[in-house]
C-alpha cells in the first residue's frame, strides 16, 4: 500500500525496468503476485489497512510503504496503535519509510534529503522527465535550457539567517523553479506524469532524453535497495499469514470437535479429526 497513484506508477515502472537489467527476483517485485494500492493520501492509509485486514476472516498480507514526513510519520504512529478497537491490524516491521531504517542508505541530491519517492530520482533524470513532461503537456517551456542545477533548483540547508528551509522534496522544487524562470506562476508539474516520464527515462523509451550513466547507475541502487526491501516484507507479510491461518484453522477444527465429542469420541473421529487438518504438499 503507497500513498498515492504516482509512487503506485514509479515503483511498478521500475519494478519492469530491473527486469530488464536482470535483477535477482528477490530484490524486486513481482507484479503477478503483488498489488499495488494507491490510497489517496497519506491519512487514508490507516483506514484502507484496517478494512483489509480488520474485519474478515481471511486477511490479506499487507505491506506499506511511507513518506519521510510528517504525515508519514504520524500514519506509522497510528498503524502501531491500531484501529478503532486499538488492535494492532500490520506489525511494525512490515511499515517502510523512505529515508529511515534500511531506507537510510537511500541517496539523494536534494540536500535536505529524502521526503517523498522523486528524492530518490538523481536530479538528471528528474530533469530529463520534466522535460518530457513539458514537451507533452505545456510546450511552450523547455527545462533543458533554462540551467537547472542541484544548487539553483535546492534551497542552501545551511544559509545564515534564513532558518532551516522546508523539504517540500524535488518534484516541487523542480516546479517552482521553473515557473519563476518561465514567468509562469501557474506551472505545475503533474506527479502522476512525471513518473511515468522517470521511467521513460529509466528505460530509454525516449530517444532525446538519455541519462548519464552516473544517474542511471544511482537510480539503479536506490530502486533496487527499495524494491529489495518491500520484497522482503512481501515473504514476511506471507509467512506470518500463512501461520496464522494454520492456526485458526486448526483452532477451529479442535473447537468444533470438542463441541461435537463432548462426552466421548470413537478412534476414527480422532482419526478424522488429524486427517482433515493435512494439507497436500
């Protein structure tokens, strides 16, 4: 589960293109047996966890993967203490956050570093697939020449008297800079566009946007370092369902059989009883 389509759009997007390159298949994911759920936002992720797995039977294993800010941090915070009943719906180790645990070791050239997924895109390819973006849906602006760098783009961290700046993350950095050199206080770029233009990029799908092979190389890390790690809470997610459910099944069969046998039970009941729990391998 993600917040929204464009991490949704990004990660499947990846996911195909380390295909390609011929990553193992345990540090990716396999999209025929893992679904990728959009919430909507970040305060949806709670709820939309809560009816996979709080009410029914059957639950579904489920991993979710959030942004390194508040919103994120406060949805890990509600994950943990459960739904409305305070039950604990998803273990604390299946919850990732982009830029915390494992995911520290994630790079990025926004110096504040990582908020949101397009931190983890090397500034070249976020450039490349802005400008593939605008080249589609607002032609009168071309990024490629209007000198975008790490240090024009980025506000300075460190910059006396000005404060700690916000990390409102690349994508919109990226856009606000490139409506005040356009003039054009109204430029957006799209999230859901712009990563289906970062995998454009990635894959080499656009012939006049090709990345460094220093870009494609960080990119390459830092999704297969994500991609390892959701893959790796996917078996886990799995597993510890797959007990679960050997053991209510279990507890359901021993429940039924006392309330059945109260009194006595023959042999071929007990028989049964063991035969009925088998499961084929």
């Amino acid at each position: 589960m993600v917040e929204g389509p464009s991490d949704q759009v990004l990660i499947a997007g990846v996911s195909r293109w380390l295909k390609q390159l011929g990553t193992a298949d345990r540090d990716r994911l396999d999209l025929n047996h893992i679904t990728i759920v959009p919430a909507g936002g970040t305060r949806h992720i709670p709820y939309l966890v809560y009816l996979a797995r709080g009410r029914d039977v059957d639950k579904p294993p489920v991993v979710v993967l959030l942004d390194n800010d508040k919103a994120g941090e406060e949805a890990k915070n509600d994950l943990a203490a459960g739904g409305a009943y305070g039950k604990k719906l998803i273990d604390a180790d299946l919850v990732l956050q982009l830029g915390q645990g494992e995911l520290a070791a994630l790079t990025t050239d926004n110096p504040l570093g990582i908020v949101g997924i397009e931190d983890i895109v090397p500034f070249g390819v976020a450039v490349l697939a802005a400008s593939i973006y605008c080249r589609e849906f607002v032609p009168n602006v071309k990024p490629l020449v209007l000198d975008l760098s790490v240090e024009g783009v980025y506000p300075d961290p460190g910059a006396p008297d000005e404060g700690v700046p916000k990390n409102v993350g690349t994508l919109s950095f990226l856009e606000k800079f490139i409506a005040a050199k356009t003039n054009i206080p109204t430029f957006h770029l799209d999230k859901v566009a712009f990563a289906r233009a970062t995998v454009e990029v990635l894959t080499g799908a656009s012939h006049d946007a090709k990345a460094e092979e220093k870009d494609l190389a960080t990119a390459t890390a830092n999704f297969a370092l994500l991609l390892k790690n959701i893959a790796l809470c996917q078996r886990k997610a799995e597993r510890a369902e797959s007990v679960q459910k050997i053991s209510t099944r279990i507890n359901r069969a021993k429940k039924d059989f006392t309330r059945t046998h109260d009194n006595q039970a023959r042999r071929e009941n007990v028989v049964s009883l063991i035969e009925g729990d088998r499961q084929p391998t």
